[in-house]
C-alpha cells in the first residue's frame, strides 16, 4: 500500500469517526429557527426613496467598483512585454472582442457593440465571483468583544432576479433597437418570419416569434438567477443549513466536504461560465436582430 | 415541512427573490451604465490600443526579419555564385597550367632526341672520317712496307715506275674495307 493511499484511508477513517461522533454526542440537538430563504431577504438598510441601500445594492456597488478599478488599473498599466496577468488578461480581453462579440456579428456591428457585450460578461462575472466571498452582510448576529457583527454569508446580486432582469432588458431593448434601425418598424417584424412561411401560417408563427423574443428576457435573466441561487442555496445547505433545518448535527459534518466541493464548482466553472452565456446570448441576439434571414 | 411553508412565505412575501424590486432594478442600471462607460471610455480603449501596439509590432518585426533574411539569402547566393566561378578559375588555371607544363616537358624532350641524333651522327661521321684517314695511312705505311720488302727480296731498287706498278697490283688484291668495317664494329 502506498504512503498516498495510507494518507487517503486515514483521513477517510477520521472523517467517518468524527460523522459517527457528532451522532452520537450532537444527535438530536433539536431543530433551530432557521429560515434559508431569510439569507435572501434585502431588508432595506438605508432609506433612500426609491434608490432605498439593501444588501443587493451594497454587492451591486462593491462589484461595479471593482470591476472599473480593476479593469483601468490593468488597462493603464499595459505594456509591451506582458506578465502573466497582463497575459490573462488579454486572453479574456481576446475571447471577449473576437470569440463572444466578432464571433456573432458582422465587424462594424462587433466594433460598435463590444464595449456593451464586454461590459456585460465583466460586470456579471464581478457580480458572480463576488458572491462567492462572504462577507458580514447577514441577517442575525453574533458578538466578538461586545461588538455585534452580522453573520458572514455569500450572495450574489446577480441571485436575485432584479439585476439580470434589467440587464436582459437592455439586451433586449438595443437588439430591437438596432434591428428596427436597420430593416425599418415593419421590415424587422417582417424579419421575425422565418423565410419560407406565407399565408395564414405566417401569422401564427409571428405571433410565436414574437413571444419567443419576449421570453428571452425571462429565460435570459432566469438562467442567470436561478443558477447563481441555486448555487447559493446547496452551498448553504450543504455548509450547514440542512443539519440545522432537519436538527441533525453529524449531517453537518457529513455534507461539509461536499459543500466545499460544490463551492469550488460553483467558483471555478459556474460564476464564468454563467458571465459567458449571458454575453454570448447578448452577442447572438443583438447580431441576429441586423443579419438578412432570421 | 417548515421550509416548504418558508418558500410560499417567500413567494407571496416578495422578498425579492423572485419578484423584481424596484430599487434594486434602478440601482443595477446605475452601476452598470456607470461600469459601461468607465470600460468603454477608458479600460477598453487603452486595452485595445495596447494590443494593437503590440500587433503592429510584432508584424513590423516580422517584416524586417523577412526582408533580413531575404537579403541574407541573396548575399549567400551571390558568395555560392562567386565562390563556384573562383573555384572555375582555379580550375582553369591548374588545367592550363599543367597542359603548358606538358607542352614544355614534350618540347625539350623533342629537342633533347633532336641534340642528341645530331652529335650521333656528328660522332659517326667522325668515326668514319678517322676511319678513312688511318686506312690511306696503312694503306700508304703497307705500300712503302712492300717496296722495302721487294728491295729486300729482289736486292735491287725499284725505279718509281715499277714501284707504283708493284704496289698498285699488290693493293688493289688486298680488301681494306674489310677491315674498316672491323674497326667499326
């Protein structure tokens, strides 16, 4: 047996020992009041009108800092013989302007609108990786030396349905924007018929066409908030949430690990990959809406 | 159970999960259009600008190392050309060289035999000539041997008509060429 494998079966012993413990010592600890869904609530913090500051806001703000302070502070600092972060910059920077935008519509459309589509995936992926960093932004408290911290949690603007909403209506707004501009009010809805339908079933299918681009706000905002939620809502599960909720303690120990797994994925793939999707739909939507043929 | 009951709390609270909040919405526009704007006026442009620099760059650098090598190339066949028509010269030269160094070596040996035939027969005639001379001397020692002989044999003197007579006869008997040749041998 080898000494990795030794180390392996080891630790996979403690693991289930300590599970087995806190069985038996933490059982039947008893049911705490705890309600998931409250690491979601935005109670509002500062009273601004309309403009009220609640948690959604504070990470909103704490991401769009930082995605402008990140991105000229690279930009400034950009020279002739790249470091390696330059370099990975500029990659994103590449897949960004020739894969995402160039890759979807034609150069003088890609020239104009890249800097919406890059603003777009940087400030969702901001958004997304942000949310993955707890911060002490919780809604029940505990106290170090008399202080009264708020509980660390992660959240994400972009779990909550506002955020991608807005940003799928303003993809939504400019793609119909430049689709008008170029075929005209009636050329563009004539565009939304695939070619090749005529008479009575042109209609129908028009309509359909017509709800099919109105759903895209719903399905573009929803697969981004969902997903981030989701995300949230396991992580927090498996971080604890479920051993208080069913009032099992060894579950705790039991799921950690897999809660830290989930968190690396959510991190490492689903944050990006979700900022992708989200500008690569943009990118194709807004290109589709001045190309010939539907 | 309490999660369930939790969720439908949630969805006809709104706690902005899943309704939109206003607020949240007009915030997100402000954000991100100010995030818009300071990318596209001043992060994306100095990126780009950045990039392209480097582009031009490195297609410039390109460019020179090919026009570089393009004249290398030329330089090097231009010194492959002269290096093969030196060593044509060279060649010629080592060629004419020894074809004139031939032409001299036949030339002196064509005169050499030439010299050497000629004190050939410079030397035989010579011999011949010698020859010739030492047979009269014999021929005239023997004709005066003979008169005295005669003189002895007959004891009177022989007048100068009969002598001439005499030898004349015993001469002309006598082969001298035989012995010439003799002598040659």
């Amino acid at each position: 047996m080898s000494q990795s494998r030794k180390i392996l079966l080891g630790a996979g012993g403690a693991y289930l020992l300590l599970v087995v413990l806190a069985f038996i010592l933490f059982g039947s600890a008893g049911r705490q009041d705890f309600v998931p869904q409250e690491e979601f609530e935005l109670p509002t913090w500062i009273e601004l009108g309309p403009l009220d500051i609640n948690k959604a806001v504070l990470y909103l703000l704490i991401s769009g800092i930082l995605t402008c302070v990140t991105m000229v502070y690279i930009a400034k600092r950009m020279e002739a013989k790249p470091n390696r972060i330059q370099t990975a910059v500029e990659v994103l920077y590449g897949v960004m302007r020739d894969n995402i935008t160039r890759g979807n519509m034609n150069d003088k459309m890609a020239a104009k609108w890249f800097p919406f589509i890059g603003a777009l995936f940087l400030f969702i992926w901001f958004n997304n990786l942000i949310g993955f960093i707890p911060l002490p932004t919780g809604h029940h408290h505990f106290t170090v030396l008399g202080l009264e911290i708020p509980t660390f949690g992660i959240y994400a603007a972009t779990a909550n349905v506002s955020v991608p909403l807005v940003l799928s209506l303003l993809v939504f707004f400019s793609y119909t924007f430049e689709g008008i501009r170029a075929k005209g009010v009636g050329g563009y809805l004539k565009s939304l018929i695939p070619a090749g339908v005529t008479g009575a079933m042109a209609g129908f299918i028009f309509v359909l066409e017509l709800l099919s681009n109105i759903m895209r706000i719903v399905s573009l905002s929803v697969r981004l908030f969902a997903n981030m939620l989701a995300g949230h809502l396991i992580i927090l599960f498996m971080a604890g949430g479920l051993a208080i909720l069913l009032g099992i303690a060894g579950i705790g120990v039991f799921l950690l690990p897999i809660g830290i797994a989930l968190y690396l994925f959510e991190v490492g793939l689903v944050a990006t990959l979700q900022a992708f999707i989200f500008a690569t739909l943009s990118a194709i939507y807004i290109g589709g809406a001045v190309a010939e043929s539907h | 159970m309490n999660l369930l009951f939790a969720a439908e709390e949630a969805e006809e609270g709104g706690s902005g999960l899943v309704s939109p909040v206003i607020g949240v919405m007009l915030w997100t526009l402000i954000v991100f259009g100010i995030t818009l704007i300071v990318l596209w006026k001043v992060a994306f442009p100095r990126i780009a600008e950045a990039l392209d620099k480097r582009q031009r760059m490195i297609e410039e650098s390109i460019d020179t190392a090919e026009k570089t090598k393009r004249e290398a190339d030329e330089l090097l066949r231009e010194y492959r050309e002269r290096l093969s028509d030196a060593r044509g010269q060279a060649d010629d030269i080592v060629a004419r060289a020894r074809r004139t160094a031939d032409a001299h070596e036949q030339e002196s040996q064509a005169e050499a035999r030439t010299k050497r035939e000629e004190m050939m027969d410079q030397t035989r005639r010579d011999i011949e000539a010698e020859t010739r001379r030492a047979i009269q001397q014999i021929r005239s020692e023997v004709a005066d041997l003979t008169v005295l002989a005669t003189e002895k044999v007959t004891r009177k003197s022989l007048d100068s008509s009969d002598q001439k007579r005499l030898v004349d006869e015993a001469l002309a008997e006598l082969d001298f060429a035989a012995l010439a040749n003799e002598e040659r041998r």
